[in-house]
C-alpha cells in the first residue's frame, strides 16, 4: 500500500489561505488611495492660495493683516508705496496710526477690529516737501479657529479725490465771497464817497477862513477832519479791493512771458527792499517759454506774493524769486526765510479775509485774490511753510501751446 506523505502547508500559503496577503494589499492600496486622496487635496489648496494670493495682490487699495497682538503679519504689494517702513512685518500698528501715543489709541482702526468693530476713518500725513497725503481706512474683524482675532484693513489713497474737494470748496466760497463783496461794495461806496466829499469841504473851508482856526473851539477841527478824510480813503481802498476780487476778469489773454512781469514787480518793490535791509535774489531761466495769460492780473499775483513776503520778514533777511520750467509747465516760486506759518493755519491763507496780521494793517484779501487769478489761469499755487524756517510759494501755468 502506497503510503500518502502528508500536505505541509508553508507560512506563505498560509498567509493566502487565511486571507492575510490580501488584506496587506487592501492595506496598502487604501494607504496609497488616501495619499492620492491628500496630495489631490494639497494641489486644490496650493491653486487656491495662489488665487487668493493674486486677488490679494491685485487689489488696488493697500490691504494689511495685523494679527491678535496689533503686529502686521501680512501686507499686498500696494501697502509699501504709501507706508514702506511702518507696515514691515511684525511692525505695531502704533507706527502708522499712532506713532507719538506711548498707549493704545482709542481711535485705532486695528484695535477697534481687534475688539470686533467694523471700523472707518479717515488720517493723513506729510511727505517731504510738507504735502498733505490723505487716506481712507476701512478696519474689519477676523475670526480665527483658534478664538484669536485679527484686523484685516483696507488703505485707500485719497489725495487727488480730496485735493479737488479742497478746490471745490475754495471755489465756492470764492464765489460766494465774490457776491457779497461785489453787493457790499456798491451800498458802501456811495455814502463812503459823500463822507470824504464833506470832510474835503471842510478841510477847504477851514483854509480859506483863517479866522476860523484861530478860534479855540475848532482848533481840533483839521486834525479830526484829517483823520476822517485819512479813514474814508483806507475805506474806499478796501471796497475797490473788494470789487476787484468780485469782478471777473475782462483782460484779454496773450502771450506772456513771466521772467518780465517779475522783474517789474520787483522794480516796483525794490524801495521796500531797501528800506528793510532785504536782499532780493533773482534765479530767472534764461529763455522762459511764453504762457498764455493776462499780463496785469498775473502782475498782481506776483506783487501780492512779493510783498507777503516783505511783510513776514522784520529787518534783514532774503527773498528768492526764481523760475523754471518742468514739462509742459513754467514753475515760478516765491521764497522767504521769515517767520513762517504754522502747519494748523496753512490751509486757511487762501481764505478770503483771513490774515495773520494786526488788525488794520492787512485786509486778508491779497492771497484769496491770487488764488483766484492763478486758477483762472488753468494753473496751480501751493504754499509750503513751518514756523520759524520761511515760506515758498509755487505757481505753477501752462506753457503757451502754439497752434
């Protein structure tokens, strides 16, 4: 009888009997599905950080991140052309919005976000050369996973927006000054003329009767009337300043050449110059192109520049007056190392009536008049200036465009 060696099953067929081999290679594949699974879903999330990266970036308004603690943790590309030093990463907010606070500001836009507040306002800062920049901001909370919350701000440049609102405003109120100045003017002009018509009369009268005058009780008589005639005149001089600025301008407009109208007014002024040991400087380009303009109202532009600034220089001192020409523009400047103005007042000079002299020496007209002028003239004028360290102003006029 043939004897039967028994089967030995070996560990591997073990394996596949109990089922073990597949259930590796089910292992397995779920792991290699699951990988599969992850790196599709790494692929999804890095597009979708580049998306949103690339709207982030091209967002035309400056967009900064400031995490929980007030510290800028992300900034778009835009952010560094308004504020490249106070928005680096890991910078306060206290560098932007509240440098000279040592505490936190009540007014801060991060931590009104910080504390869940949508916020909005509105600052603005100097640049060189003293310019006013100005920003609207926009402050929104962010909710994190992790209970911690962030400020996202949005940083939009308003400069030129508000820059037009300014001249805007200065026109109206040019405008509204130049009517009342214009209904004033007339009502007084008549009785201020009857007044020194009389008072003259009188002073005539008073010469052509000695005997009057030798009487004790008119000896104060020429005296008063000298003072009423001396009154009515700065009066009248007034009302024709202000009929001057409520008329339009009827002058026929030419070429003009600027180096010509300043060198007469500084012929004109140059007693004052002497009078007060003031040396004027000249830096008139050679060759200046024409602009098209009204020869006497930009002759008072430049007078009334000229002596604003003798008025701000006590005894001794200089005034520049230079011109040159930057593109399509002639640039005429008129500078000073007098007392200055304050940045608080600065925006208030070209407001007709407001003066920073003593009462009687200076109607406030002189500047609200040569703004006018220059805008009539499709030109710019800006005053640049600080306590103590003078002022410049800047007229800017379109070159004459020769058809």
């Amino acid at each position: 009888m043939k004897q039967i060696k028994p089967t030995t099953i070996d560990e591997k067929s073990l394996d596949v009997l109990l089922g073990i081999e597949s259930s590796k290679i089910g292992f397995y594949g779920e792991v290699k599905q699951k990988i599969q699974e992850l790196e599709a879903a790494n692929l999804s999330l890095r597009t979708k950080k580049s998306e949103l990266q690339a709207m982030f970036d091209s967002i035309s308004d400056g967009v900064v991140i400031y995490d929980s603690s007030g510290l800028v943790q992300q900034r778009n590309h835009i952010v560094p052309r308004f504020f490249p030093t106070e928005t680096l990463l890991g910078n306060s907010c206290k560098a932007l919005f509240h440098p000279d606070q040592t505490t936190d500001h009540e007014g801060c836009p991060v931590g009104k976000a910080l504390m869940g507040e949508s916020f909005h306002t509105s600052f603005s800062i100097k640049r060189n050369g003293g310019e006013n920049h100005f920003f609207d901001v926009s402050a929104t909370p962010l909710e994190g996973p992790s209970g911690k919350r962030r400020a996202l701000l949005f940083i939009r440049d308003v400069t030129e927006r508000r820059t037009r609102e300014l001249h805007l405003l200065q026109s109206e109120k040019m405008s509204s000054i130049g009517l009342l100045a214009a209904g004033v003017a007339h009502e007084i002009n008549n009785p201020m003329t009857s007044v020194a018509g009389y008072a003259e009369a009188l002073q005539r009268r008073l010469n052509d009767a000695p005997g009057l005058a030798d009487d004790p009780r008119m000896q104060d008589f020429p005296k008063y009337l000298e003072i009423i005639v001396r009154e009515v005149y700065r009066c009248k001089t007034i009302i024709d300043s202000l009929l001057s600025f409520s008329r339009k301008s009827e002058g026929a407009f030419g070429k003009v050449i600027l180096n010509s109208i300043i060198e007469e007014v500084l012929e004109l002024m140059c007693h004052q110059g002497r009078d007060k040991k003031v040396f004027i400087k000249r830096k008139l380009l050679a060759s200046l192109p024409a602009i098209s303009g009204d020869a006497s109202a930009l002759r008072q532009v430049f007078l009334n520049l000229v002596l604003n600034a003798f008025q701000a220089i006590e005894i001794g001192g200089m005034i520049t007056v230079e011109t040159t020409v930057d593109g399509s523009h002639v640039i005429a400047r008129v500078i000073d190392n007098g007392a200055g103005i304050s940045s608080e007042i600065l925006d208030q000079i070209w407001n007709p009536f407001y003066t920073t002299k003593e009462v009687g020496k200076n109607q406030g007209l002189g500047l609200a008049v040569t703004y006018d002028i220059v805008e009539k003239h499709a030109g710019t004028i800006k005053a640049i200036s600080k306590l103590s360290s003078g002022t410049e102003f800047v007229v800017r006029l379109p070159i004459c465009q020769d058809k």
